[in-house]
C-alpha cells in the first residue's frame, strides 16, 4: 500500500508533536532545568537544529505543552456546557470531569514544575503569567455560561470564583499525590461535590 506524502505544513506539524511528547517525557523524568534541547531532541528522534527550527527554546515549548493539555481540558468543560441536556445532568458531568483530576498525577508534575520555574525565572514568569490569565478568562466565562444555562445565580462574582476553584483543584491534586493512603479518590470527590453543590450549583449536598 503506497504511503501518503505530508505536506510540508503537516511534517512540520508532526514534527512538533513528536518534540512536545519527548519534553513532557524529559521534564517529568528530570525536571525543566535538568532536562536539556540536546535531551528533548535525542528522544524524539530529531537533531538539535530540528528543535530550534520549531521552538527558540525550552521555556517557548514549555508554554506551548501546557497550552496543549489546557486545550484538551477546555474541550471537555465545552462539551459538557455546550450538549443539550438537563441542569442535574449537566451537574453531574462537571463533578465527575473534575473528580478525575487528582488521578491525573503526570500532567499535575508539569504544571506543578511550571509555577516553581515562574518564582524563579522573571521572563518565564511574563510568559507564563499571561497564559494562566487566559486560562481563568476561559474559565470564568465557562462558570458564567453554566450558570446561564442551569439558571443558577452565582453567589459570588465568577472571577473570585475561578481563583477559589482553582486553588481547591490543585491543592486536593497535590494532597492526593503526596498522601494517596489518605487522601483517597472518594475523598477527593466528596470534598469537590461538597464544593460545586454549595458554592457553584447553589445547592445543599445533603
């Protein structure tokens, strides 16, 4: 059966994905520092001049990476606001999105790797600073279609909601990481049901 040939935009394309599948390998197996271009590059099977023909360098494609899984998670928070179905059911697909969460230990080590970089390097803390901004402006407007759509008014405004929601994910994602024997799955998700019912559905949980 005779191959395909990609297209110019297409190889480069692939290329890309295959340089972002070696990083997120290389930073979580050694950390954003002790992973170099030479690293990422080697397992992706490309040269040193591959990398920087698609990425200045390590922080560019460190932002495109995150950006990366932030857009898979964005395209199931839509699919859950966007479907046509009822208020408990829509209810139900936001908790179990973001009960399945603290599961999802190996993504959590990149963004955790991301904040600690930001404390420490001022240009990756612009860079990065401004796409965590469009992560909550995208967040937030996803709150207030819910609340449109489930006719729920939100007891408080939609930005400090945001924050709340994320420091809630990320703490009980880093409990449950560090302290699995105690800070178990079920746990997690009664603390978040407790959360949406009461502060975002309006709802007691009782």
């Amino acid at each position: 059966m005779k191959r395909t040939r990609l297209t110019r935009e297409e190889s480069r394309e692939q290329t890309r994905e295959r340089l972002l599948d070696a990083a997120q390998t290389m930073f979580i197996r050694k950390g954003f520092i002790g992973a170099s271009v030479e690293d990422i590059a080697l397992a992706a099977g490309y040269t040193r001049g591959a990398f920087y023909s698609n990425f200045s360098g390590k922080a560019e494609l460190f932002v495109e990476l995150l950006r990366r899984d932030h857009e898979e998670m964005q395209a199931g928070l839509h699919a859950i606001v966007a479907a046509p179905a009822p208020r408990e059911e829509m209810e139900a697909s936001v908790l179990a999105y973001y009960s399945r969460l603290p599961r999802d230990n190996e993504t959590f080590v990149l963004w955790a790797e991301a904040k600690l970089l930001a404390t420490r390097d001022a240009d990756f803390n612009a860079r990065f600073g401004a796409f965590l901004n469009e992560k909550r402006e995208e967040l937030k407007a996803y709150i207030e279609e819910f609340s449109a759509r489930a006719g729920t008014p939100l007891p408080m405004d939609a930005e400090i909601l945001v924050v709340g929601l994320i420091a809630l994910c990320d703490g009980a994602q880093l409990l449950a990481m560090t302290d699995p024997q105690r800070i178990t799955a079920p746990l997690v998700e009664q603390v978040l049901a407790a959360f949406f019912s009461r502060v975002v559905f309006g709802r007691d949980p009782s």
